[in-house]
C-alpha cells in the first residue's frame, strides 16, 4: 500500500491503541505508519502518536493513532487520551493469557470514555509465534462476538494483517461517518478538509454492522 502525504487528505480520524504493556501496540503502530519494526522497542512511557494516510472511496483518510502505556501506572492519562476518538484497536498477545483476559477491562474502560458508535477491534497479536500460542483464534472471534466488535489477528513482526487491520477500522469509520452526513441530508464531499470527525450517531446504532473477520 502507498505512503501518501501528510498534508493531502479530505478527513481526519482519530484512532487509539490500547490493552497491557507488552502485547505490541508500539510495534503495529510503527509497522502501520513506516513500516518499521524493533525487536529491541521498550515500554511506552506516556503518549506516542504517529499518523498515515490511505485512501478509501476515492478519499483521503489521515488516521491520528495514538499509543499509550498500558502500565497502571499512566492510567491517569485516559480521559485526555480517549477524546475526540472515533476508533480503537484493542490489543493482546496471544501468548499471554492474561492480556486477554484482561480485555473485558479495557473495552469497558473505552466505552466509558468514548462515543457508543466508535468502531473497535480486537486484535491479536504476536500470531508469528505459533509455538508459544496460548489464546487459540476460536477465542478471539467469541470474545469479538460477544462484544459486537471486529476481530483480527496480527504480526508486527511478519507484517501480517496488519495494514488489514488498519485499514479495516478506518474504512468503517468512513463508512459510518458517510452514512451519518447522508442522513442529516449533507454532502460528505463538502464537509471542510481535515476536519476532523466526531461520531455521535444514535441513529446509527442499528445499522452500523460490525462483523467477525479472521486471518
């Protein structure tokens, strides 16, 4: 997929990361947005976020994606942090059962700060180590059900769905925001460039499907 320039875009999502410490959110953030990856990457201390363009339906989306420590210790952050977010990707290592027991907890946390319509992911990560897993894929896609939210199982390491993912969140969000602007009778083409997009949609509760994909 093409790297398109910061400044060229038609809307502005903002899309966080969250889940433990360790499960690879600063990873898929840095594979999304410059295709990079460190096996020698610490603990995000506060606030990270970095951005990138893709196009969908002929328009420019810029997601702002932001990645925070998932220590106890940063939590005081997450008010500011959830604001004006449309998105999220919530993250576990699918070696490590206890960040994914751990998701209830999160998802509740970010329903809490965030719009009911926000489009959320599970995402698991870290699927390159097959020998290790812990969580199976059947799991994941139960847990994605229950919760009515998209599912998707990643590699940074192996880039693996990982613009997938991405891409996915993104395009629903667009998806939702159009639908929304078609309802209240106005032209998606002529809101302002880079405006960026707050869902608050009640209406749209019903008809904002999510779905259930896999790897």
């Amino acid at each position: 997929m093409a790297y398109m320039s910061d400044d060229d875009y038609d809307y502005l999502f903002k899309v966080v990361l969250i889940g433990d410490s360790g499960v690879g959110k600063s990873n898929l953030l840095s594979r999304f947005t410059k295709n990079e990856f460190s096996l020698e990457s610490k603990s995000t201390i506060g606030v990270e976020f970095a951005a990138r363009s893709i196009q969908v339906s002929e328009k420019i989306v810029k997601a702002q994606i932001w990645d925070t420590a998932g220590q106890e210790r940063y939590r005081a952050i997450t008010s500011a942090y959830y604001r004006g977010a449309v998105g999220a990707l919530v993250i576990y290592d699918v070696t490590r059962n206890a960040t994914f027991e751990n998701l209830e907890r999160w998802l509740k946390e970010l329903r809490d700060h965030t719009d009911s319509n926000a489009v959320i992911m599970l995402v698991g990560n870290k699927a390159d180590l097959r020998h290790l897993r812990v969580v199976s894929t059947e799991d994941g896609k139960a847990l994605a059900e229950r919760e009515n939210t998209f599912f998707m199982e990643t590699s940074a390491l192996e880039s693996m769905n990982v613009d997938h993912a991405f891409t996915e969140v993104l395009t629903e969000i667009f998806h939702v925001v159009s639908r929304k602007a078609l309802v209240a009778g106005d032209a998606v083409a002529v809101l302002p460039k880079g405006q960026t997009i707050s869902v608050s949609m009640e209406d749209e509760v019903s008809a904002l499907k999510k779905k259930v994909g896999c790897c």
